[in-house]
C-alpha cells in the first residue's frame, strides 16, 4: 500500500514541478534558472515544514507519509531531500558529514550532468 501512495504522491508531485516552474518560466523568462530554483526553494520550505508535522506533531499514518515526503516532494524536488538530510546531519552535530554531503552533490552532480550531456552529444 505504502508504494501506491509514493506512485499516488509522485504523479501530483511532478505535476505541481511543471505547473510551478512553467508559471515562473512565464512570469520571469528564461534568462536565469528561476522556475527550477523557485520549485527547489518551495519544496524544502514543504519538506522541512511537513517532516516536522506529519514526524513530530500529526497522527498519520506512514501511507500518507511516504505519499507526502517521499512521492510528491521527492516528484517535486529532490533537493528538499537534499536539505532535510543535511539538515539532520547539522542538528546532530555532524558537521563534517553535513559539508562533505553539500560540496560532493553540488559538484558530483554537476559533473555527473556534464558527463550526461557530453555522452548524449556523441550519440
């Protein structure tokens, strides 16, 4: 049941990406990444306010969990889970964990995206 509420929760999730960032790309042009950065923003605002809800303060169950942290917000953003996870890793005092984890997405997926690119070029 919990893969059906992630499968549920990612389809809404990649919806609201499209809805939010085309609305951005339409209201600020292209110029500068500004839909994928409002969609990254607004989805680690959501992930930081709900993990602390639906974790700390609500009764659900984990079905609705998993539908909202990991399918729509995971379908939305996966930098919200970016955040969080640093996030956690600064609150329990893990600094060197926390830094190596944002230097080593930051510059491994950008690397990892050219490699992508590069390769895709050569088909």
């Amino acid at each position: 049941m919990q893969m059906i509420a992630i499968a549920a929760g990612g389809a809404v999730g990649a919806l609201f990406r499209f809805w939010v960032s085309s609305g951005v790309y339409g209201l600020l042009g292209r110029a500068f990444p500004f839909g994928t950065l409002a969609v990254n923003l607004i989805g680690s605002l959501l992930m930081g306010f709900l993990y602390v809800y639906l974790l700390e303060r609500a009764s659900v169950g984990p079905e609705l969990r998993a539908a909202l942290l990991v399918g729509l917000l995971g379908a939305f953003t996966t930098f919200s889970t970016f955040s969080i996870e640093t996030l956690n890793l600064l609150e329990q005092a893990d600094y060197l964990k926390a830094m190596l984890n944002v230097l080593i997405s930051v510059i491994a997926c950008l690397a990892a995206c050219w490699l992508g690119l590069t390769l895709g070029r050569q088909l």
